[in-house]
C-alpha cells in the first residue's frame, strides 16, 4: 500500500506499473481509460510534486491466508514552483491483494469516495482520471 504511494510521489511509474501489473485500478468501480496512464503533470524534478498519505489502514486476511482485502483513507497534498502546500484529493482505496510466490500483491485497487480540491496542477486533464472531477477549481 505505501508503495502505491511511493511510486507516484517519486514519478516512478515503472515501479507504479510493476504494481499494478496483475491488478485492475479502477476510479468509482470502472477502468479509467488508458490514456489515464500519461495524464499525470511531471515537474523539473521529475516528480508530480504531491505526496499520498494514506491512513485508517484496515487489512482483513482471509482464512486460506491466500487472500485479503484493505481499506484505508488517501489524502493528497501537492506543492508546485507557482502554489503553495495544499490537499488536492482525499478519497478511499479499497483493495485486494493476492499472497503470490512469497509476497502479497495487488489484485485491484478502487479508489472511491472522492472529494476534489484543484487538481489542474497534478492532472493534464482530471476528467480523464476522475469522470466526476471538475474540469477547472471554478468548476
């Protein structure tokens, strides 16, 4: 799960893919479109400038020890060149993960529940990724 995080906030979107590689990621229950998978603002350094912290992290094992479910709150806090530190998305992740060859790994991640802030810094086009997301902070 801090991965996940790791990944975005560092702009290692190998790593991010590696990740996801045998999961659906999916934005209110439906597969966002693949051009989704470039719609994220990169700065000079590299990164997109936000850090994803997750919290109220609840992790349910089932009993085959094969296969549990997570859900935990996301916020995301973004500082640009030309803004200052603010949340840009709070929202909820809910997951699945498989226990594959000595480690866990995502089978899906559903982020739900999505409060907007002004994502025009982070995301080319936040519809794209979040249907439902205003288009502009006037929005």
């Amino acid at each position: 799960m801090n991965d996940y995080c790791t990944a975005i906030d560092h702009g290692d979107f190998k790593r991010f893919a590696e990740l996801m590689r045998h999961a659906n990621w999916l934005v209110e229950g439906e597969k966002p479109p693949p051009a989704s998978a470039a719609n994220v603002i990169l700065y000079d350094d590299g990164t997109p400038r936000t850090k994803h912290v997750i919290s109220n992290i609840q992790i349910n094992i089932a009993g085959d020890e094969r296969s549990a479910t997570g859900h935990s709150y996301v916020r995301v806090y973004q500082q640009t060149p030309s803004r200052s530190l603010g949340v840009i998305f709070a929202g909820e992740y809910f997951d699945q993960f498989q226990w594959v060859d000595g480690q866990w790994r995502f089978t899906q991640r559903d982020i739900r529940y999505p409060l907007y802030g002004d994502l025009s810094g982070h995301l080319k086009d936040p519809q794209l990724t979040f249907k439902h997301a205003p288009s502009s902070p006037e929005s």
